[in-house]
C-alpha cells in the first residue's frame, strides 16, 4: 500500500523540520519544503515528520483516510 503525502505550501515556513527527519522523503527549497514524492510507500518517518511541523504543513492519507499528523 502506498501513502499519499502534501506539503500545504501556503502554510509551511520552511523549518527544515520534515527533511532533518526524512531527506529521502521531504526536500527545503526557496520559501518551503516540498515531498520528494507525491506517493511513498508506507514509513513511518513520514507520519513523524507531519507530527513535528511546527506549521502543521503536512498531510498523509491512506487513500481516502488523513493518517498524519497524528492527534
């Protein structure tokens, strides 16, 4: 199963936060950070990096369902 992950651009503030936890999967450049992917396969790292945005920038859905951040 894969993963769907979005950065909300109009609210990032380009922390650094998700690509000092996942370079693989999370990129900073210029005003915000972007996902290397759109679709990832299942990590874990992904769910971490959208609980510690500090602008709540990040979203991953299992299909249909918002999996990240956790409440």
């Amino acid at each position: 199963m894969t993963w769907q992950v979005e950065i909300d651009p109009r609210q990032c503030m380009a922390s650094g936060s998700c690509a000092a936890i996942a370079p693989d999967l999370f990129a900073v450049g210029g005003a915000h950070a972007r996902p290397l992917n759109d679709r990832i396969e299942e990590d874990e790292r992904a769910l971490d990096a959208a609980d510690v945005c500090p602008a709540m920038a990040i979203t991953v859905r299992d299909g249909e369902r918002v999996i990240g951040p956790r409440p």
